[in-house]
C-alpha cells in the first residue's frame, strides 16, 4: 500500500466522518434555536417554566417545557448535546492535517503570496486558532459583551482580521479554509468550554439544593447564538476550496466578509420567522443577503481574453507540459499522486481542448492550479492560455 492511498482513504474516512457529526451538530443547533424562538405562554404552566410549545413529527405529538433557570430535580438520563459539536471539531482538525499539513507546500503554501516552509505555516496555523478563541473569549466577557450590537460588530471585525491575515500568508485554498477553521473552532469551543461547563454548574447548584447562578444560563445562551449565526457562514467556508473563483481571487478577504453578511442576514431572516415575529420588522434581511451576494458575484466576475492576440497551439501545448502534466499526466512526476487528479490528463492539444472550461476556471480567472503553484506559473502564461481558450471556442 502506497502512502498516497493510505492518505486519501484517511482524507476520505475523515471526510465522511465530518459530514456527519457536522450535520447532527448543525442539526441539532438549528432545532434548539427555533423551539426557544416557537416556547409561548400558556394557562396551567408549571413553576418556573419560561415557556412551552407543541410539536408533530413522524405522527407523534410532543409537548415541550422550557424552565427560566432549571427544574428543582434532574432525572439520570437527562440528555447532553455536546459530542455533536466535540466531534466535529476533532473531525475536521484531522482532516485539516491530512489535508492541509501533510500536504503543505501543495494546498497550505503559496511562495508567490509568502514564503514558509512546512513546519512555519503549521505553526502559524494552530496559533491563529488558539489565538482567535481567546481574542473572542475575552471580547464576550468583557463590558464589550454587554452590549450585543458592538460585540457583534467586535466579533465580525476579529474574523474579517483573520481572513486579512490568512489571505496574506497561506495560498488562496488555506486561507479561506482556514476562516472556515477559524470559525468553526470558536463555536466548538463555545460548546467546550462554556455552554456545556455553565449547564453542569447549574445543575450541581439543583443537586445540592442550590439556587442556579442565572448569568450561567445567559452566558450559554449568548454563546449558543453566536454559534447560530455563524453556522451558514462557515459552512461555506468549509466547501470553498471547490470555488476557485472564491480562493483564486486577490481579494478574498473581502468575499469572506460577503459571505458572513449574506449567511447571518439569512440566519435572523429564519430566527425572526421562528419566532413569529411580524415580516414587517425582519423583511430588510433577506434583501440585505441579496445586495451581498450580488456584489460577491460582481467581485469574482470572469476577466475577458476575446480581444487578445492569437496564441499558436505549441506555445499553450508548452505551458501545459511546464506547469499541468506535472500531475496531470498518465504518470504524475508530483510526488504524492499515483495517477492524474480527477483522472484528467493534460499533456495533448486535443485533452487541453475537452477540459477547456475546468482550466479557464483552475489556472486563468484563478490561480488556484497549479497547486502551490509550485512551477511558478506566471500571470502572462495564465493571460496566454484564457486567449487561446477564448480564440478556440
């Protein structure tokens, strides 16, 4: 067995594995949030109860009480949502490793953006997440956190920093998965080391006969919303690196703050309608995703060769050859792959034409082919094959 099998059956175990505890983390957060927004009052509640709310699902019925702080007795088999969101995190952290740190000078570095050697970007990477949950950590339980509108101002301000940073010292595919990263490790951390811990305490204080301390509860609550809102926004961070027009792009750092405002907009659009509440009051936020996410597609909107010179096929045949048949040939000279990615070869005019949509995509609107760009690719040698692509269509 070849370590590059072994390596992609790991990439794609972990792969999988993500995807699912990502879906029942994400699962799970959107149902909670939407039962606290649906609890109403009712005659006949129980003492402390907040709220409550009736449900159908697979032709039961469900009858749901919230209480303020917590009941005065637990049962044993009270139910924790945590391994959801413990799981994911560790999931995707062995898939950034398998990824992203095994394979450093291919998907992590880019010499054109910074030079680094592997053991430097790696280190750079796990300080800016342990960095940024505590940079976060301290933002909410300062006076800061009082105050939601600036905290969350704060907390846009602390991501769209990451993403200036990532976006000048990794390659376009690094940086954007690593504000994915950077995200997604602050809400498992929420979950880690606040909301979870703040629930035990408060139900210590009921097993000792105890009065709950209630900022636990509205620290948890804080977090828990946090971690709403930046739910589609990181999730689009997670399958960037399929969107060269999002890591190729000179300013994907700007994109990034697109996308958080188009995914949290679209986020309070579902929690207002949740709740209930009158569309007059939350109708701005959907427009609002709208306006974003035309000006991202205005950003990344393609460059135009029909006006350029004719480029002879030899010339683009020798591009080729220089900087795609490394890996994209019958026999890959790249170390690490024992045949051509995706099974597409590149080393014939006739091959260069069937994947000429795939190439203007990957190495001419963006750069994010070659990987690494590890043959120095020049901007003039991508201008010169976007030409011939265009002259040939």
């Amino acid at each position: 067995m070849t370590l590059a099998f072994a390596m992609d059956w790991l990439n794609l175990l972990f792969r999988w594995a993500h995807l699912i505890v990502g879906i029942g983390w994400i699962g799970t957060s959107f149902y909670f949030i939407a039962l606290d927004l649906s609890l109403r009052k009712r005659e006949g509640m129980k003492e402390g109860v907040f709220g409550t709310a009736w449900e159908v699902h697979g032709g039961g019925f469900y009858h749901v009480e919230k209480f303020t702080v917590a009941p005065k007795e637990l049962p044993d088999d009270l139910i924790w949502y945590k391994w959801e969101a413990y799981l994911t995190w560790v999931t995707g952290f062995a898939l950034l490793i398998v990824q992203y740190y095994f394979n450093a000078t291919a998907y992590l570095i880019d010499p054109n953006v910074l030079k680094l050697v592997p053991s430097e970007a790696i280190l750079i990477s796990v300080a800016s997440l342990v960095g940024g949950w505590l940079i976060y950590d301290r933002l909410c339980k300062s006076p800061i956190g009082r105050n939601t509108p600036l905290l969350a101002l704060c907390v846009f301000v602390l991501i769209m920093a990451a993403a200036y940073m990532f976006t000048h010292v990794f390659s376009g595919r690094g940086a954007l998965i690593h504000v994915g990263a950077f995200i997604g490790t602050i809400m498992a951390v929420n979950v880690f080391g606040v909301i979870i811990p703040n629930q035990k305490k408060i139900a210590a204080s009921l097993m000792a006969g105890e009065a709950p301390d209630p900022a636990l509860g509205a620290m948890g609550k804080q977090r828990s919303v946090h971690n709403n809102y930046l739910t589609l926004p990181v999730l689009l961070m997670m399958v960037s690196n399929h969107y060269p027009m999002l890591t190729g792009h000179p300013h994907s750092w700007l994109l990034v703050a697109l996308v958080l405002i188009a995914g949290a907009m679209m986020r309070h659009f579902l929690n207002r309608h949740d709740a209930g509440d009158d569309l007059g009051k939350f109708w701005w936020s959907l427009p609002a995703a709208a306006i974003a996410i035309v000006i991202a597609m205005v950003m990344t909107a393609p460059r135009d060769f029909s006006g350029s010179e004719k480029v002879a096929d030899n010339t683009v045949l020798q591009i080729a050859q220089k900087h795609c048949a490394v890996c994209h040939a019958a026999n890959p000279q790249y170390e690490g792959f024992d045949e051509p990615p995706k099974e597409i070869e590149l080393d014939s005019l006739e091959n260069l034409h069937r994947y000429a949509d795939q190439i203007m995509q990957q190495a001419v609107q963006s750069d994010a082919m070659p990987l690494g760009n590890e043959t120095g690719m020049t901007e003039e040698e991508r201008a010169t094959l976007g030409a011939w692509i265009s002259q040939s269509k």
